[in-house]
C-alpha cells in the first residue's frame, strides 16, 4: 500500500501539487465570497478596514490586520479578496512544507508525499477561506522551523538561516501573541545546546535578536498607545473565559461572555482603560486557578481531549446566522466523517514518524518543542480542534517520514 502510495505520489510533478491545492483553496475561496462565516471574522474585518482607512492599528496582533488591510485598500471593501490572497498564501505555504520535509529528513520521497498531504488537506482549504489569522501563522511557523532545523543541522555554518528563522518566528508571534511563548521555550533550550558546543552561540544570538527587535518594537508601540508593554491585550478575557467559566465556554463562547458580564469585577473594569481591564481578567484568572486547583486539573485534563479530538463534539450547538455559517452547507456528519478520514491517520502518523526520526531530534527538537509548546497554551487558555492547526504541519512532517521511510530502506 505504501509503495502504491509514493509511486502515485512522485508521478506526478511537484508543480501539480501546487496547482492542485491552489485551485482547490481558490474554488472554496470564490464559493464563500465576500460574506461572513465565522464569527471571529468580523472583529478582523473590522481592524484591517479600520487600518485601511485611517492608518490605526489595534493593540492585538499587527500582521493579519495589515494583510487583509492591504487587500482592502488594493482591491475595495470585501471578505473576498483576503480568501483569494491566503489562498496562495496557503498553497505556497504547502509547498514549503513539502521542501522543509525532503531538506530535512534528505527524502525526497517524504517531501513530495509532504507536499501532496499538505495541498490536500481538508483543514488548510478551509481555513485559508477564513479571514482568520491562522493560514499567515501557519505561513510563519513552516518558515521560522525550517531555517531553524536548517541551522542546526548545519551547526549554525550558514549565515543566513538564523536571522530569517527569528524574523519569521517573530512574524508568527505578530500574528498570533502564543507563538511568542512557544518560540522563547525554543530559544531557552537552543541555549542550552550551545553551552553543550551542539550550536553555534553567533547563529543563536543572530535568530534571537532578529526575533526579539519586533517583537519588542510592536510592546513598545503598545505601551506608547495603550499604556501597557504588551504584544496583544486579549489573553486575560481569554483565560478567564477558559477557567473560571469552562463549562459554559464548552457549551458556546455568547454563553461564557455573558457569564463574565454579570460579574462584579467585570463592571467596575468597565471604567478602566482597555489595558488595565485585560490586567484585571488575568488576575482573576490566577485568583480562580489558585483557589481551586483540582478543578483546574480536570479542566486542563478535558482541553487535552479537545486539542486531540479525531472529529468535531457532535453535542456541541454552533450557532448559525447572518454572520455566522462556519459549516458552509455540510451537515454535521459530513464534517465527522471528513475528520475521521483523514485527522486520525495524519495524527498517528504523525507521532509514529516523529519517533522514528528520534535519533535526528539534535537538531528537529525545535518541531516538538512547537507542538508541545502550542498545546500547553491552548490547555491553559482554551482548547478546540481548530486551535490544533499550527501542528499539522509538524504531523504532516512525520507522517511522510514515516511512510516513506521504510520503502527507501528496501530501495537501499
């Protein structure tokens, strides 16, 4: 089955993986249009119109906002041009996939079968039609893990490598502010290999400080605007939304913001400035995780499950409307059985090939502190299957290995 997979595979010509998942990302693109269909679409199409038209950017994140921004200004008004522009964002991100796989694991097998995987993929499609922020994060990571694992390979020789792999981290961390926590624990233990003469301390300070100088650009414009040294002025709702109010945020998020409304706290935040009452939901956070650490634990326990499910909760209600039609006319069990076909097999896959690779992980550590780092977030904050997206590229990465690993072994 194996070796009638890669054969399938290779006969074709890298650039008809390319075109195959570029035509598939632009059909899903053109059939959503210009209209909304989740609702966390709308506070992005706010921002990037806002910057359109008046030059202001919000506190979060900066690089979505200013990708569908330039859409906008280029093109006019409308959700449509960023789906067609992420759809080549996302197709070329495939193919980056694909070379980081063959570069790295020096198959050529496992890139092309990468490739393939990755232009395929059901949940790259659909999300680089979102005017979301996770087709130019995944964009980011696939960049700033290859250069990085690149570097290490080449025990920091190349000049090149390190400064590009600490922009693009730092670009993944503009468009998303958990990459930045991701990445430090990266850098920590990147440390912690040159001190064992593993890397080279010129290529680690290279990447670092080509990391850190946006990063600490955009805290410092922050603090000029709102007052606080800060990459992104949501995280304390969010935590708070996923602790002291888990079970209704299961159940849908309207339910968990209501809940936080009614609290005293909430209220008198309501005269704060923006900064100061994300200060204030994070604190109240702590207080609750502090003050009821068992049922943290479950908690940190069921959003585990959540960031591994196989398939979409079928209890869970999505709330459909004007703003709001995430499905895209499938039905419940279409999307289950979409999930089943192909989240298991990449997953496990994944894992297997990752294992394999064990005795290369001097130098692709950087891949599973990543999934490891992106989980732990998402545990402490909230945790959904989409919110499992930033790994598949490292899962897809495995599976590859693993399945053409053995059959370049008897070719040998």
């Amino acid at each position: 089955m194996r070796k009638f997979l890669a054969h399938w595979v290779l006969q074709f010509p890298e650039w008809s993986w390319i075109l195959l998942g570029l035509a598939l990302r632009l059909v899903l693109a053109w059939k959503v249009g210009g209209g909304f269909r989740q609702v966390d679409e709308g506070g992005f199409d706010a921002a990037a119109w806002t910057l359109a038209r008046s030059g202001v950017l919000p506190a979060a994140a900066p690089l979505p906002s200013a990708f569908f921004a330039l859409c906008f200004r280029v093109f006019g008004h409308s959700l449509l041009y960023p789906r067609l522009a992420q759809a080549f964002l996302s197709a070329a991100t495939a193919w980056a996939l694909g070379r980081m796989t063959s570069r790295l694991t020096g198959s050529l097998t496992a890139g092309r079968l990468a490739l393939a995987l990755s232009a395929i993929y059901p949940f790259f499609i659909y999300y680089s039609a979102m005017m979301l922020s996770e087709t130019l994060y995944l964009a980011a990571v696939v960049c700033g893990l290859w250069w990085l694992c690149a570097s290490l390979q080449g025990k920091g020789a190349g000049f090149w490598c390190p400064p590009a792999a600490g922009l693009a981290l730092a670009a993944a961390a503009l468009c998303r502010s958990e990459g930045a926590g991701v990445a430090a624990g990266i850098w920590a233990v990147s440390g912690v290999l040159c001190c064992l003469r593993r890397w080279s301390w010129r290529a680690w300070c290279m990447a670092v400080l080509f990391w850190m100088l946006p990063l600490l650009a955009w805290c410092a414009r922050n603090q000029a605007v709102i007052g606080r040294f800060v990459l992104d002025n949501r995280g304390g709702i969010a935590m708070l939304e996923g602790t002291m109010f888990f079970d209704l945020n299961e159940i849908d998020t309207k339910f968990s913001v209501a809940a936080v409304e009614q609290c005293p706290f909430y209220k008198e935040s309501l005269a704060l400035p923006q900064a100061e009452q994300d200060r204030v939901f994070l604190r109240q956070s702590l207080l609750f995780m502090r003050a009821h650490p068992r049922q943290v634990l479950r908690q940190w326990a069921r959003k585990s499950v959540n960031f591994w499910r196989f398939y979409p909760r079928s209890d869970k209600v999505f709330i459909e409307d004007a703003r709001s039609h995430p499905g895209l006319g499938l039905g419940r069990r279409a999307l289950i059985a979409i999930s089943l076909l192909c989240e298991p097999a990449l997953i496990l896959g994944g894992f297997w090939g990752l294992w394999c690779l064990r005795r290369r992980w001097e130098t692709l550590y950087p891949l599973g502190l990543f999934l490891l780092g992106t989980m732990a977030v998402h545990v402490l904050i909230v945790s959904q299957m989409r919110y499992r997206l930033p790994v598949m590229p490292i899962l897809i990465f495995g599976a590859a290995w693993a399945a053409a690993a053995p059959m370049e072994r008897r070719a040998a």
